[in-house]
C-alpha cells in the first residue's frame, strides 16, 4: 500500500471520526437543554410541594393554638366567673348581717324613744300636779 493511500484512509476516518463526535456534542447539547427543562419543572414542582407542606404545617398549628388559646381563654373566664360568684356571696352574706345589724339599731332606738317618752312624761305629770 501506499503512504498517501494510508494518508487518505487516515484522513478519512479522522473526518468521520470529528463529524461523529460533533453529532454527539450536539446530541449531549440537545440532552442537557431537554435535562435543564426537567430540573427546572422538577425543583418547581418540588419547591411548590414545600410550600403547600408548609403552609397547611402553619394552617394546622394555626389551629391546634386557637383551640389551646380559646380553651385557656374559656377556663380564665370560668375561674373570673367563680372568684366574682364567691365575692358576691361574700358581699350578700354581709349585706343581710349589716341589715339584721340597722334593724336591731333601728329596734333598739324606737324603743329607747319610747322609753324616754313615757318617763319624760311621767316626770312632766309629777311636777304639773
């Protein structure tokens, strides 16, 4: 054979040889576009799906602290409605003793009055006879 012959076959197969590895430069290129359009709907989908996660997590917690906070709120008021219940008997059961207490005075007074009345009277009779 000759060196020329070699030369060309050479030459031919390192022709066909770039233009194969440029086909397949251009198919990585064409994969990597396609691969780089599957990641971005990928981490979209996956950053929607964190989002959803987390705001029904929120929504949740939202809901389990109302219900803690309205029950809180409710037995405060319980204990308020007691405390002001036991202060009120307190000033009732006090009230009825201060109004047995004005009623024995009252008595007492009105007695006293006519007490006095009868001996002023008495001694206003021994000293006009």
């Amino acid at each position: 054979m000759d060196r020329s012959n070699i030369t060309t076959a050479r030459e031919a197969l390192m022709a066909e040889l770039l233009r194969d590895t440029d086909a397949l430069v251009a198919r990585i290129e064409t994969l990597d576009k396609e691969l780089a359009g599957h990641i971005e709907q990928a981490v979209r989908d996956a950053a929607g799906k964190a989002y959803l996660a987390a705001r029904l997590n929120l929504e949740t917690m939202i809901g389990e602290q109302e219900q803690r906070l309205t029950k809180a709120g409710r037995h405060a008021a319980a204990q308020i409605g007691n405390q002001l219940n036991g202060g009120v008997t307190q000033i009732v059961a006090a009230n009825q003793v201060l109004e047995r207490k004005a009623t024995l005075a009252l008595l007492l007074l009105f007695s006293s009055s006519l007490l006095a009345g009868a001996i002023g009277g008495f001694l206003a009779a021994l000293l006009i006879r």
